[in-house]
C-alpha cells in the first residue's frame, strides 16, 4: 500500500505493508493526532492497522497537534469563519465557504483558494491542516478567482 504522508512543506510517499499499525511509519508525539485527508478528514487511531483504515491503494495522511482548525474564508468584502477537522480537503473547505457565504453555483465555478498573501491556487486535494502548519490551529484564505493556464 501507498501512504502519502503531508508535512509542513512537502507529501512525503512510502510503501507500507498493510498488516501492520500505521504508527511503525509514522512518527507521532504525544500532543499529536493523526488524520485521514479526506473530505470529512476523520482522526485516526494513532495504533490502527493500515489495513482497516482504507479499502483504496492509497493513504493519505497528515499530522496535527489540534483537533480543530477555525479557517476564516474572505471574498469580496465578506467573510466566514467556521471549523473543520486538519485532514479535510481544500476542495471541501472551498465548497463550504462557498455554501455559507451563498455564492450562487455560476459564479462559485471559477472560485479557488489562496492564502491571504498567496499568488497561487491552494491545490484542492491537499489538507487544510498542511496548510495552517501543524502547530497552527487558526488559518485565514481568500476566495478568488482561479487562475487557468493558457497553452
């Protein structure tokens, strides 16, 4: 099996045998948890067996010290504070800013996520909590419009 493990500033990729606890591949301190990156982003059990936490190829992964992040989410004037656990996606972050600041679906189409200083799209697929840093349990973004490559 795969495990696609995010750190602060890279996914770091190793094979793992099934059979055995995900925590004999992953180093975590006693403040720590350890989440599925998913679009919920569900904790898991530090002991679990890899096997019994994913059916898929697959397992990404990241570490958190907190078992919430606040993710303040700014769009033209308007913001909208709300938590989420450190393993959900950008991609479900971004679609649930999207819903309670009620952007209409034609105009949320085009709608990506940037940090407040950032110039570039947040990837969809990555975990919030990667993002905010794994000491962090506060992050602020911005909706904007996606930029598309030409070519």
């Amino acid at each position: 099996m795969r495990v696609h493990h995010y750190e602060n500033d890279a996914v770091r990729s190793f094979d793992a045998d099934p059979e055995k606890s995900i925590a004999e591949y992953i180093e975590i301190e006693e403040e720590e948890r350890l989440f599925l990156v998913s679009d919920a982003g569900q904790e898991i059990e530090v002991g679990a067996i890899i096997k019994e936490i994913t059916i898929t190829e697959v397992l990404p992964v990241v570490v958190h010290r907190h078992p919430k992040i606040e993710v303040t989410v700014h769009y033209s004037g308007r913001q909208t504070t709300f938590e989420v656990s450190p393993g959900a996606r950008v991609g479900a972050v971004r679609n649930r800013a999207i819903e309670q600041l009620g952007i209409e679906d034609s105009d949320a189409a085009d709608l990506g996520l940037r940090t407040m200083d950032g110039t570039e799209d947040l990837p969809v697929n990555e975990p919030i909590g990667k993002i905010a840093g794994k000491h962090h349990h506060r992050v602020e973004v911005q909706l904007v419009a996606m930029v598309h490559p030409q070519g």
